[in-house]
C-alpha cells in the first residue's frame, strides 16, 4: 500500500463520476471509467498540471480554497469532505458551504415522537427551534412563538418567570450563540437575529459585548412553569449526523420526582388541550 492517500482518493472519486454527473458534455473516447483530470481542473477552477501534481503525490497540501472547490467538483458528502481534508492534514471547518434552510428529516421526527413522556426538540446552532415533540410542546407553551431560543430568552416577556435563574440562561444562550459565531461568522440568520437581539435588549447587548463562548453544558435546567410549576430537567445533546449544525435535545426528569410528576401532569394537560381544540403542530 503506498503512501499517496491523497492522490488515491482523488483518483477514486474522479473515476466513480461521469461527465453527465457533473453536466459536462462528454467528448471523445475514454480509455478508463470517469472524469478526466481537467474536467476536475475545469470543476474546481485550479490548473490542471496542479491538479495532477495533486494525483500523483507530488503536492500534498493545497489550501481549504483548494479542498473546498474539490469538495464541490467531485461532489463529496459530508464525510468524504471531511475525509479529504484528513488526507490533506488538514481541518475541515464546520461552514456550511450554502446557508440553505433547515429542514429536519421526518425519520428524525419520527424518532422525537417517540418519546411521549420528555420533551425532545431539534434546534439549529442560532437556537431556532426547528422541531419538538408534544410534550417539548408543552413545555415552551408560555412562550409566543415558541421559535428561537435567544428571542424568547431576551424578548419574550414569559422568560423572566419561565427561567428561574433567568440571569444565567441568559449567559449560556449568548455563549452559545458566540460559539455559533466561530462556526460561520457570515450566517445571514445569525446576523438577523444578533441586530435584532441587539436593538431589543440592553442584557443582550451587554453580554455579547462580553465575547464569552460556550458551548451546551450538561447542568441541570430549572423552569417554573405556569401550569405545573417548577421543573428540573437533567439533559442530553446529540448532534445530526446527516445535518450539521443541528442539535437533538431531549430533557429528562428523575423517576419518580416531584418534576416527572410534574411533566406527566404537563403531558396530560396538553393532550387535554389538543383534544378539545385541535391545532396545527407548531414546527
């Protein structure tokens, strides 16, 4: 096995892809399977001599410009992206190339209704809230809309009571928030909803001025809510692996405690509601 790791995956992935593909016109007769080299010189706008130096482990480090344009030419998923840059020792940023809207998938849905009894949600890295259970439902019910994260904290009046240590929510929603920044500073939603946090809330603007970065922690969140009262929920975080960015959140109360008592009371409450006067999920 040689040591070429680079210009060996290069040449698969070119060999794996026809012309018709990538909307090229094809030409000529190919003596091997796929794309020639300056058809992936043409697609990621390089040399094409740079590009075969790139095949034959003669250059072995192009820059993330480079990766980026392979990335796009040879139409790499998000683990071949990452593994490209590996091979190039180098470290893919999380930047999503194309700031497209976020769609949760319906299996992944599928997968937060089943858990009838915790509220699970699915929130994106600006704390919009892109899908929730019924029983996360429930939950942010105080709230009008129920839709980022950072907004209700901020500008919602419900949050000052919802949260009862409202000082240090707000503290973790804009370190969280920073840390989204560090991912892809040029996110048009992310810019949105600073200035408009910004204009809306001397707190906020205080404490993003502060530039403190931190991502989800696993302390345990305390809620007073309206219907049931106060709640402590312990939490799990997990990333989508088919999205990324996204993050599946799904609060769990201790067995047996005054705050499982309380959800099940929530739950109850809410399915009472729904039957009576059906509405539309919110996400």
């Amino acid at each position: 096995m040689g040591d070429n790791h680079l210009g060996d995956f290069l040449y698969a992935r070119r060999a794996g892809l026809r012309p018709e593909d990538v909307g090229m016109a094809s030409y000529g007769a190919r003596r091997v399977p796929g794309l020639r080299r300056e058809e992936v010189a043409v697609l990621a706008g390089v040399n094409a001599d740079y590009y075969t130096r790139l095949e034959q482990g003669r250059e072995r480090h192009p820059s993330p410009q480079v990766l980026e344009a392979l990335t796009s030419a040879l139409r790499l998923d998000a683990d071949a992206r990452a593994h490209l840059y590996r091979m190039a020792g180098a470290t893919p940023s999380d930047r999503p190339a194309v700031h497209a809207a976020e769609r949760v998938s319906p299996a992944l849905r599928q997968l937060m209704d089943g858990y009838p009894n915790t509220p699970a949600f699915v929130m994106s890295r600006t704390l919009d809230l892109l899908a929730a259970n019924v029983l996360a439902d429930a939950l942010y019910a105080p709230f009008e809309p129920a839709d980022n994260l950072a907004r209700m904290t901020f500008i919602d009046p419900a949050s000052r009571n919802f949260y009862s240590d409202w000082g240090q929510a707000a503290q973790a929603t804009v370190a969280n928030l920073r840390q989204a920044a560090g991912f892809d500073p040029d996110n048009p939603r992310l810019r949105e909803l600073v200035s408009t946090l910004t204009e809306h809330s001397a707190d906020f603007a205080r404490l993003w001025n502060s530039h403190t970065v931190r991502g989800k922690t696993q302390d345990a969140k305390q809620f007073l809510h309206p219907e049931v009262g106060p709640l402590t929920l312990t939490y799990q975080a997990f990333d989508v692996r088919d999205a990324p960015g996204q993050q599946l959140v799904i609060y769990h109360a201790e067995p047996g405690s005054p705050s499982a008592q309380a959800l099940n009371l929530l739950g109850s409450i809410h399915a009472t509601r729904r039957e009576a006067q059906p509405w539309p999920h919110h996400y």
